[in-house]
C-alpha cells in the first residue's frame, strides 16, 4: 500500500471507532481480516496513525474547527456555527489531519503532497483546511482539549495535579516503551543485556531490574517474546511503574503474602523474586480467566514459592485458611486504567462517570475483603494503575475512617525502605500514597498506598 492509501484506511477505520465507540484493538483485527492484501509493514503503518490519532483527537479535531465534541459552554461556541458543530462532532479525516500537524509535526505541504485524490488517496485539502492546519492554534483552548482527555475528567485531574493536569494528561498521550524485568532467579540484569544487546535495551533509570526497549520512528517496538531470554524466564514484560509497585510492597522471604488480585501474575512473579523463593504467595482473583496465564509464567520464571488459588465457576477461592494470617496482602484493585492511556489511548474516549462509579464501588469492595486476610503487625498494599484521585487517595481516606486498627506507612519512608528513596518525593495530592505517572517518572500511572494493622 502507497502511504496516501494507508491513510484513506486509517480515515475509514477512525471513522468505525468514532460512530460506533468501538474498542480499538478488535477494530483493528477486523480491518486486517477483510484486507488481507495488506501486509504486516501496512497494518502496523495503519494501526500507529490511529493509535495517533487517538492519543491526540480532542486537539486534532480542534484545530480543524470540529468543537462539536467538547462539549464547550454557550459563552465558548458561536450561536451560528451550533448547528453545523452539532452535525460534525467527529470526523476520522479531521482527527488525522490535525494529528499530523500536531503530533508528527508535518508542514501543510507535506500533508497536501499525500492527500491528492488520486486512486486510492484522500480527497485534496479544501481550502479551509489548509487554513487549519497552518494556524494549528491552541492559544484559545480549555485544558481538556490541550491535555486530550474528556472534558467531564478535568475534575477529577485537578484534584490529582492541579495546574499541572494538562502536562501530566500530554504525556499520558505519548508513545509508550515496551519495558522488561529480568528474573533475578535466573540471571543478572548485566547479564539480560547481553543476550538482548541485538535489540539496544536501556537500563531503566528507577527500577533495579528493568530494561526499556524504545519503538522506532514508525512506532514498532521489537518483539520480546520471541527471544530465547523470555522463552527460559529469564526476562518478563512488566512496566517499569508496575515492577516498582512490586517493590514497594515490601515482601521479604519467609513471609505469607496474599496476592489478592493476581490477574495474570505479573506482580506475584516479581514478589517471588523479592521472596527469593522463600515463604509462600497465595495468588487468587475472582476472575479464573484472569488467572489463566499465570501457571505457565509461574514454570517459566522458575517460581517455587507460588500457591494458585482458583475460583470454580461463580464461587470465590477458598481462603478461609488465611484469614488473619498473612504478612502481606496485595491489592492490586480493579481501576479504570487511566494511567495507562498511553497504551490504550481508545479507552479514554470510552470512559464514562457511571464506570468510574463502578470501579470506585468495586475498590470499596475490594479492600473491605481483603483486610481480612491481613495478620496483626503485617501490610496492606493498595495498588492501582489510575491517575484519579477518586480511585487513590480518595479511597485511602475512606478505608482509614471505616477501619481505625489501620495506618498509612509513610510514603517517602517505605521507598527509602524499598531502596527506591529517589521515588518518594512524588506523593498524590492526598499525601497517603505515591503516584508515579508518564510525566513524572517516565512510566504508566500507578498509586501506591501501604498500610499496617495495629490490632
């Protein structure tokens, strides 16, 4: 495919995700299923300009004149372009376009040269167009559209970050590494990088086992998977922010550590490693879905110390055996995954008040159970990967009112502990926890917050 057709395809696939609110990855996989004749170089071209487009929509579509979708007050909109803003509030062409400009930094030529009707080309730019882009003004801008976020969130990220919300939600709208623990059960990070050198890993600058492996100019990133080091455990993809949420958990050997909602066992594999093997983890989530990669990954990295408990059918694990009996206990809760927009950039267009609700409904629910599991003198760790304070701080407040017999751990304190001391200075704005974020700490959003229980 010629990079104007690759384009037509984008507009057209935008278009789909826009009018129906389709998610992106199964839009993407059906594009690649009736067009075969596409190969892999023009599906990932494909897949990056909509990813793209979608890191950066609200603005894209405003400095082509779209304002349709801001839901702007009456003081912000003229009365006579009302009718018409209400008609286009989407448009997969105008998002491109102004993605171009905006995000890859095209001159106006340049976009026209690939826009010219021609076969399988976008229609030329109108004159209008060209106008948009080569103002490509944000001066007037509200800082929903600047950050590219939904305007019903500024709220909420105020509470988060204040002034501050507009570069943190930017940078949540970035490409993101691919990042990889080394197994220390297995091999020294030295070591990772010679077996991985072909690849130009990077060592990452806060966690002690990490390696970041930057997409290149066309947005690939190499494929870990298929090197010989993740085949024999050696290394795992994990987030650097998510291998420091490990840490700061605090597992030691011979603890009882309850991984609460392991999921896939990302973060019960790198506790094992903290553990050397020593004690026990208990991973469970009420999910067995959820749960299902975690046998083979548990083989793989040569992890000992892991005990599986599995939901049957709609009935929960049992855990009675545990209950006031371990040393830690790891929340790893159900969020609405804002800190990870960078990896999945549809699904901050999807989300809507009534899921955060529910999300905020399920922490409470969450943690309430899992206290219970948590022995005199041993840790609670609250984990989630959002950037909402609703969802983090908010949360901590309500769980130290309803239960006395818990403390927070200072922040700052339990990551000098963790030997992560260079992290501690980013608290949230409830001061209970630490938010590590894209703009920060050059990771994916997570918040961590530690108690202890005193009786």
């Amino acid at each position: 495919m010629t990079p104007s057709a690759r384009l037509s395809a984008a507009i057209a696939l935008l278009d789909e995700i826009l009018d129906r609110k389709r998610p992106l990855g199964p839009a993407l996989a059906d594009w690649g299923k009736a067009n075969r004749y596409a190969g892999s170089g023009d599906r990932n071209a494909i897949g990056n300009l909509v990813h793209d487009t979608l890191r950066v929509k609200a603005s894209a579509q405003w400095i082509m004149g779209l304002r349709g979708d801001t839901e702007a007050s009456s003081s912000e909109v003229d009365p006579g372009s009302r009718k018409e803003d209400a008609s286009k509030k989407e448009s997969g062409r105008a998002a491109l376009l102004g993605m171009l400009r905006l995000l890859r930094g095209m001159e106006v030529e340049a976009i026209a040269a690939l826009f010219t009707g021609e076969r399988f080309a976008p229609a030329p730019l109108t004159e209008a167009e060209r106008l948009s882009l080569q103002a490509a003004d944000l001066s007037d801008a509200p800082a929903h559209i600047r950050g590219n976020y939904p305007e019903w969130l500024d709220e909420e990220l105020a509470k988060s970050f204040g002034e501050t919300r507009v570069a943190e939600a930017s940078a949540l709208a970035s490409r993101a590494p691919v990042d990889a623990r080394v197994n220390a059960l297995k091999l020294i990070r030295l070591k990772a990088m010679e077996a991985l050198g072909h690849l130009e890993p990077e060592v990452t600058s806060l966690s002690p086992y990490g390696l970041r492996f930057k997409p290149n100019a066309e947005g690939r990133a190499p494929y870990i998977q298929a090197e010989p080091a993740f085949i024999k455990g050696a290394v795992e993809i994990q987030d650097e922010g998510s291998q420091l949420a490990s840490l700061l958990a605090g597992a030691k050997p011979g603890m009882q550590v309850l991984d609460f909602c392991a999921g896939g066992g990302g973060k019960t594999l790198a506790m094992a490693v903290e553990m050397n093997n020593k004690g026990q983890i208990f991973a469970t989530d009420n999910d067995a879905r959820r749960l299902a990669p975690i046998h083979e990954r548990i083989t793989r990295a040569g992890v000992r110390n892991v005990q599986v408990r599995t939901p049957k059918g709609k009935e929960p694990a049992k855990l009675n055996d545990l209950v006031g009996k371990c040393d830690l206990v790891l929340v790893d809760a159900p969020c609405t995954g804002a800190g990870t927009w960078r990896r999945h950039p549809d699904a901050k267009w999807r989300l809507r008040p009534n899921a955060l609700e529910m999300r905020c409904e399920e922490q409470r629910t969450v943690l309430a159970e899992a206290k219970r599991y948590v022995k005199p003198g041993g840790r609670l760790v609250y984990i989630t990967c959002s950037l909402l304070d609703a969802e983090n701080g908010a949360q901590v407040k309500a769980f130290l009112a309803a239960n006395p017999d818990f403390s927070v751990v200072d922040p700052a304190a339990n990551a000098k502990a963790a030997g992560l001391e260079g992290i501690g200075q980013h608290r949230d704005a409830s001061g209970l926890g630490l938010l590590l974020s894209p703009h920060r700490t050059d990771t994916d959003g997570f918040f961590i917050s530690v108690f202890t229980r005193s009786t």
